[in-house]
C-alpha cells in the first residue's frame, strides 16, 4: 500500500468511526504501531508516521512521544521529511519543551541552505515557536538573511526578526539599521514586513521612535503611491490596492506622529487624501477607512480633520453592514468624551441603533446614548430610551435602567418629570434597578414638596396595578403612609380624581402586606405605612390596630418586632403617636449634582445648624430620620427630651422607644457632602463651635471640637455632647475646661476618637450646653460629613 | 498580533477542529481550553450578529464558509474589518489551490493546508500580500518535494 494512502486511510478509517469509544480504539492502535516504527528508525516511513501523528494530535489526542521523531525528520537532507517536521515541531513543540533546544542547531544550518524553500522552513519555524534563547543564538544569521538580494527571503527573514524582537527585546539594536532601508523596498511582502519591524522597534523603544519620524515622509510617499496608483491585480482587493500594507503603514503612521506637532503635521494631507478617496462599499476599504479614522484621532491632528473623521464613523453607522455598525460605535464610544459635539451631530443615527437586532450593537448604542444626553437634548432622547428600556433584552436592563437614573438626576428639566421618569423605570423594569434606588427615589419625592399630592396620587395607581416590582411597591407605600391625607382628599389638580377611600388605602396595604411576592423589606415598609396611617384617617383607625396586633406575632422578626412596637404606641404612649408619626422634614441629599436640587445646596452651604429648616404642616416637634443614631450608645449620657426655650431653631426629642420607632427609613443614608477641615459646625450667640479632623485612618478618625466666644462676656459651664451612628465607637476625651473666655481670647478643645470598623458613612451628632448671658442654652448640631479623604 | 487562527466545523456545541495555528506560546492544556471556550462562543452565535466578539482581553473574529467556521483570536488594538480580509485571503488561497475547496480537501490534507497557512502568516504577521506570489511559491515547495523524492527514488508523500 503506498504510504500516502495509509495517512489518508487512516483518516478514512478514524471518520468512519461510529462511536467515540471506537474512534479511541483505532487510534490508540494506530498510535503504538507508530509509536513501535518510531523506535526502529523505519527509514521509509517516517514522514508518513508523523503526519498520522499531527492528524490524530489535531483531534485532541497526545502525541508528545512525536516531538524527538520531529528532531530526526528535521535533521534529514530530504525536504519532505524536512517539511513535515518541521510542522511536527511547530505543532508539537513549544518553547517549554526541552526537546525545541535540539532543533536549534538543525534551524541554523538551514537557515543557509541553498535551497530558499529549506531556508523558509527554518525562518517560519522560527518565527513561531523560537524560545528566547534560540533567538539569541540565531539573531546574527537573521540579521545577515535582511539583507540578502532575494525578497522571498528577505520579507520572511524580517518577519523573523519581528519575532525575535518580541522575545528579547535588547536585540532590537541589532535590526534597527537595516529596518529603514528596507523601506526602498518594492516588494510588497518586504515592505509589509518593514513595516512590521520597524513598528515594533517604535513600539518598545522611544529613542528608536524618535529617530525613526524621520520616515514618515517616506512613508507618507508610499502610502500615496498605493491610494492613487491604478488598478494592480497582484494586490487589488475589491478595488484598494494592498489593503493589508496600507492599514500597516498608518499604524505605524499613528505610532510616529502621537504627541508630536511636526510629525502629525506631515500626515495631515495624506490621511485626507485616504478619507476622502478610498472607497468603502467593501470591507476592504472600510478597514482602511477604519484604520485612518484611529490615526486621526489619536495624532494631534487639525480640527477639520477630526471632524472629518468623526462623519466617516457616522456614515458607518448608516451602512447595511452590520460589523461596520459595530466598529463605528466601538469608535465613536472611545472618542464621544474628547469631541463630544462632533459625535453629537450623528446622534440619530446612534438612537435609531438602539432598535438593531444584534445585542452587542445594541449594548453599544446605549452607552454612546447616554454618554451624549444633555441638558439640550434630554426630552427626546430620554423617551427613546425609556422604549428602549421596555424592549431591550433582559442583559441590558441594569445598565439602561441606572443609565437612565443617572442622565436623569443630571439633566431633569423639571421635578415632576424627573419623579415620572423614575416611577417609569420602576414600572417598566423594576426588578433590574439597584437597592439605593429607593431611598433616592424617596429624598426626591420628599423635596418636591408641591408634588406629593400628584405623586401619591400615582404610585397609589401603580400600587393597585402590580404589586410585583419591589421598589416601586415600596416607595409606593412609604409615600402612601406619608402622605395618605393628601391621596384622601381626592383632588388633584395634576391627574385626573379619583375617589379613594380609607378601606381602598388600606386594602391596598394589607394586599402587599399578605402577598407572597412581597420581599421583607416591602412587607416592613407596608405596616410601617399602615401605622403612620393611624394619624392621617379618621375612621378607620381600629382596623389598623387590628392589623398591627396581628402582626405582632409574625413570624418574620423584623416585622415582629415593628409590630409590638407599634401595639406600644397605641397604647402605653398613644399621647406621644401624633408626634412620632408626624410627617417626615425634607431629606437632606449628599450629593447634588443637578438644577433641581438648588434648595439642597444652600441648606449645605449653610454651615451653621444642620438641621434643616423646613416649613412643615404642622410643627411642633421636628423629628430628625435618626435611624442611624443610636442616641443610647455611644454618647456619654443619654440625651434627654430637650427642655429648649422655644427657638427658632427645632431640635429634635428623643426618648428611648421614640428611637427604636424612628427606623422607618430603612437604607436611608445621604452621602457626606465634602467638606474642608475646619468646619463650624454650630454658631449661635457668639459661640462658635469649628471641628477640625486630626487624623484619620481607614477605620477611625480623630477629630477636634473647637469652642470660641466672640461675645463680651464669658460662657461658663460649657460642656459637649457626642452620639454617633450604631456601629461606630466614641471616646471623648477630657475637654480643656467649661470656661469660653470673652472676645475670642482664648478656646475650649475637646477632642473625639471616632472608631469606625464597618467603614459606615459617618455621622456624629453634638449637643452643647452652656450659659451665656444668664441665660442657659442647649443646641444640637448635626454632622453629616467628615472631610471625604478620610475614606476614599 | 494574532494569536491563533483555526478551523472548525460544527459538531454539536463544541465544534470538531480541522485546524489550528498558534503564534503564542502557551501549555498544551491551556491551548486546549482556550479553542474550547473559543469554539463553544462562536457556535452560540445567534444569526444575523456581527462577526467580532470580546472574549478575555481579545477580540475574536470569525466568518463561517458553508460548513467551516473561520476564526482568529487577536489583540485588543487590531483592526478587526482588517482580519476579516485576512480569513478571506486564506479561504481564497485554499480554494485556489485545492480548486472549490471543501471541507475535506482540509481535513484529507490537512498538512498542506497548513503549509498554504505557513507562505501567508508567519509569526502572527501577514507575510505575503500578493495571491500569485504564495500559489507560485506553494507550487514550487511542492515540485521540490515530489523532485527530491524521485531523485531518492523513494515513493511521494
């Protein structure tokens, strides 16, 4: 049987196999019998057994016990065997095998054989799989093979060098002087392999990048010479000729004249003259079009050019080629930050990509339209993405829905829009949107003040609708329990009346509280909204009670223990409920960022009380959201209810079960405004109390209180207070005394070690006491930010 | 750069490999893995989707002839409009040089699909830009090949 039927019978044999386990049997056969011919050094059929090898290697089987038979073929004077094993080690060998260093010496006779063919067999092997150390050892014969008079040999011998540059850079000294001039070069294969070379010396070395800007007028040249020569059959693709050299050449183009005015300068015509002449209906010439849009951008070209650029990304996007769709917006993606209203103009073109039928087109247009929403643009483009939002696939939905929080909070026009837009999202894709959500949602309900009529309104709709989406069922409760009265009222001016009565409320309630859809949270958030409910109807007040017994032996201890507390509030401290169910101040938001949150900037501007001056419906005493103090721990003494002369400024009751009671706002927690050291944190009468951080660590921070009087008399029997949130620990050390000395002549200092192990956002609350005047005065001050380095 | 091109053709998920070439050194097993989830990837593709797709920190690229998928793994800042030219050119190589190339002229001749591969790419590089130039070059490496063997009169490979 001749031998090369045998590899083809072979093949023949194994396809024909009908099961895995057969196919494993015929080959594991064949593999002894060759493994056996391998060991008797069977002159004839070598060749032929490693090429059954390489086949069988090829499905997955091992064939390690090839690699020295790969060593012998490669040794031998005939060029099949030659061939062959020289693939065998390409195949089988890698740089880790110790069997690759043999074939080092085989490669360096070859490599001056006098038949060119054998000579490529060594230069392609290699330039694949040469280990540092043979690279080492063959550099100098590489270096003679540049510049041999044969181009066959030369542009492989190049691409060698490109190799052996890769592994050990340090060589590439040795090929920089013959890299330039093998520009002259007319040879395509050569002159690509040039390029190649000389943009990997550039790469790795910018003293060989400085000097080598000098060829860019020569490449410049070349680049021409292709863009307007004529038709050339040898290298035309689809009408451009040599594709493959021309996107070479402007990379290495875009290598030379990044951060450089002079070499940028050089090219500015020619990458013009590509823009505008190569012709893109093929792929070949998009990927040069492609290529020059990426040069452009990333040299310091002029603006007409960038903006040139920018149309060519835009007409891609409109062509019926889906991979070209795709690179435009991976493009415009990368560049839509730097020239922002270049990439602006194609902006409908970028929304109408938002309807294509591949995902990654799709993931794509979201994120370039989100980058480009503006204060301008905002209306438009956030109704298409609220259509997009209905229809994307589910991957997406995460990332529109925060996309569009986000756009949202920096551009709404309006207070109302903004709270439609949220309840929107939250309708359409509910379960997708993140925790914090809820309690932003709520800080910008609970600003909008002029809203809550309509907004309750609203969400009591949606709430009786579906009662599936989280987050909406519950912000939906909490504005409800909070403003329930307003939904009572029926009218509206803003959408249309309804009448809703006391027993549809609370059904509405009571549905989310028994449902099995309802998460914990929710549940928590629908009985807390029951209860507030008992100061806001008039007749139905005993169902509630009702409803929160029974919920005084639920399972879920969370709820459980909501429950029994509010039992107590009906009935040891029923005095107290009207108070402590009062409806809620304004929330103060940390960080603002939008037209709309103006009011928040000014509270925060005002750096003297922080409790926020609000007018409130009916005010008698102003409860802080202090879930997150814990007035019992941590402070020295527990606060008791102030016994403040009536001020203007409100201060806040705390008792012990009031505390407990005032966990309504669950993940309710505004981020700390950054703030500069040395912050007055209470100013009043003439005292003036400024905080100062010393220290901080990850974990705690070290703060000083700094007590100054500008008044004509002296403040005695000044003393400070301290809670802060439950995890973090307190220690005050001793103040330097209870005497604020008249006229600024002197200073109280008390300094506080904050622990903080949970990394919690930091709050800290400070009573002062003290006498001034004859009078005796009390005043709390809130802290909601320590300087924002303490934890970055 | 690329790091490795390869040619499969669907067999349930995971695709059955004709061929493979790498230009990066890697340990067998990896190599293994990589073609694996590679292939796996690629056969998930649903219609009517772009040619490109992020895996790791690579872009693959891939283009699917009747019954042979195409593909090649590159670096991240390679123009992939560009290695769709690339698996193009070779196609075209194949089919000149096996005349309507079909999958198995590849898989019955494997070897000489990869010395084709071999005149056109070379250290993840493209060698050769001229069509003519590496069908005339193959067609010489084989004559040498069938001339020494008769010189050694020994039967062709």
């Amino acid at each position: 049987m001749s031998p090369s039927v045998r590899l083809q019978e072979l093949i023949r044999v194994i396809r024909s196999a009908r099961t895995q386990c057969e196919e494993r049997g015929v080959i594991q056969r064949e593999c002894a019998a060759i493994r056996e011919q391998f060991r008797q050094n069977d002159n004839g059929g070598r060749s032929h057994n490693l090429a059954k090898l390489l086949y069988v290697h090829m499905l997955g089987y091992p064939a390690h016990f090839g690699q020295m038979e790969c060593v012998r073929l490669i040794a031998s004077p005939r060029y099949s065997e030659k061939r062959i094993g020289y693939l065998g080690a390409m195949m089988l060998l890698d740089e880790k095998q110790d069997a690759s260093l043999l074939i080092t010496n085989s490669i360096k006779n070859d490599l001056s054989h006098s038949s060119q063919y054998v000579q490529s067999l060594a230069l392609c092997t290699l330039a694949c799989m040469g280990s540092a150390e043979m690279c080492r050892d063959l550099a100098p014969e590489i270096e003679r093979l540049l510049k041999a008079s044969n181009s066959y040999i030369k542009k492989k011998a190049t691409l060698c060098a490109v190799h052996i540059i890769r592994k050990v850079p340090e060589l590439g000294e040795m090929f920089t002087p013959s890299a330039h001039s093998l520009l002259s070069e007319k040879n395509h294969g050569v002159l690509h392999g040039a390029v190649v070379l000389i943009t990997e010396l550039c790469e790795r070395n910018t003293q060989t990048l400085d000097n080598f800007r000098k060829a860019v007028p020569e490449l410049v040249q070349i680049m021409k010479g292709l863009v307007m020569s004529g038709y050339s059959p040898e290298h035309n693709v689809a009408g451009i000729s040599d594709p493959f050299l021309q996107v070479r050449i402007l990379r290495l183009l875009r290598i030379l004249g990044r951060n450089n005015d002079r070499a940028s300068d050089a090219m500015n015509d020619l990458l013009a003259q590509v823009a505008t002449n190569t012709d893109s209906t093929k792929t070949a010439g998009s990927a040069v079009l492609y290529e020059t849009v990426l040069t452009v951008m990333d040299i310091r070209s002029e603006s007409g050019l960038r903006v040139l650029a920018v149309n060519i990304l835009g007409r891609f996007l409109l062509n019926n080629d889906r991979n070209i769709r795709y690179i435009s917006m991976t493009s415009l993606l990368k560049i839509v930050q730097t020239d922002h209203n270049a990439v602006q103009r194609h902006r409908g073109t970028i929304v109408d990509c938002l309807k294509d039928q591949d995902a990654s087109v799709q993931r794509r247009a979201l994120e370039l339209s989100l980058a480009l929403v503006s204060s301008v643009n905002i209306r438009s483009l956030m109704k298409e993405l609220l259509l997009f939002l209905s229809t994307c696939p589910p991957e997406l939905r995460a990332h529109a829905a925060s996309g569009i929080f986000i756009a949202a909070e920096k551009y709404a026009p309006s207070q109302r829009w903004h709270i439609d837009t949220i309840l929107h999202v939250l309708t359409t894709a509910g379960s997708d949107v993140r925790d914090e959500t809820v309690p932003n949602l709520i800080q910008l309900i609970t600003s909008a003040s002029e809203l809550h009529c309509y907004t309750v309104h609203k969400l009591y709709r949606a709430l009786v609708t579906d009662i599936s989406q989280q987050p909406l069922v519950q912000v939906a409760c909490w504005c409800i329990g909070e403003y329930g009265d307003l939904l009572l009222k029926g009218d509206c001016e803003e959408t249309e009346p309804v009448q809703v009565t006391e027993d549809d409320v609370l059904d509405a309630l009571e549905t989310v509280l028994q449902s099995h859809m309802s998460s914990p949270a929710t549940r928590a958030f629908a009985l807390t909204a029951t209860m507030k409910l008992s100061t806001r109807i008039t007749e139905n007040v005993d169902r509630i009670r009702s409803i929160v017994s029974i919920y005084g032996s639920c399972i879920d201890v969370e709820l459980q223990q909501r429950a029994v507390e509010y039992n107590a509030l009906f009935r040891k401290y029923d005095h107290m409920r009207a108070a402590v169910l009062e409806r809620m101040p304004v929330i103060d938001k940390g960080q603002t960022n939008g037209e709309m949150s103006a009011n928040n900037i000014k509270d925060l501007e005002q750096t003297d009380v922080k409790i926020p001056e609000v007018p409130l419906p009916s005010n008698q005493l102003c409860l802080e959201v202090c879930d997150l103090l814990d007035l019992l721990g941590g402070s020295e003494e527990p606060l008791q209810p102030s016994q403040a002369p009536p001020s203007s400024v409100p201060t806040p009751s705390s008792t012990g079960t009031g505390q407990d009671l005032l966990d309504l706002l669950g993940g309710v927690c505004p981020a700390p405004v950054p703030v500069v050291t040395g912050v007055t944190v209470y100013e009043k009468n003439g005292l003036t109390v400024t905080l100062q951080c010393d220290q901080r660590t990850e974990t705690s921070v070290t703060v000083s209180l700094l007590a100054s009087n500008s008044t004509d008399s002296d403040i005695t029997s000044f003393s400070l207070q301290a809670a802060v949130p439950k995890s973090v620990q307190l220690q005050m050390k001793a103040p330097s005394g209870d005497v604020v000395p008249a006229h600024g002549a002197g200073q109280v200092t008390q300094t506080v070690i904050l622990m903080n192990p949970n990394k919690v956002n930091l709050k800290m609350r400070v009573r002062v006491s003290y006498s001034s005047q004859g009078s005796f005065c009390q005043d709390t001050a809130q802290i909601d930010s320590f300087p924002t380095t303490a934890w970055s | 750069q690329t790091h490795l091109i390869c040619c499969f053709s669907p067999n349930n998920r995971q695709g059955k490999l004709r061929l493979q070439k790498w230009f990066t050194p890697l340990p067998e097993r990896e190599r293994k893995k990589i073609v694996r989830d590679m292939t796996t990837l690629v056969l998930a593709r649903k219609p009517r989707t772009c040619n490109f797709l992020h895996w790791k920190d690579l872009k693959i690229v891939y283009k699917r002839y009747a019954s042979l998928y195409f593909c090649c793994a590159l670096e991240e800042q390679e123009n992939e409009l560009l290695a769709l030219e690339i698996l193009h050119r070779y196609v075209e190589l194949l089919d000149k040089y096996f005349g309507n190339v079909c999958e198995l002229d590849i898989i019955f001749n494997f070897e000489k699909a990869y010395f084709i591969l071999d005149e056109f790419l070379m250290g993840g590089e493209v060698q050769e830009t001229s069509k003519q130039s590496i069908a005339n070059s193959i067609e010489a490496s084989d004559m040498l090949q069938e001339t020494m063997e008769e010189y050694m009169s020994k039967p062709a490979f």
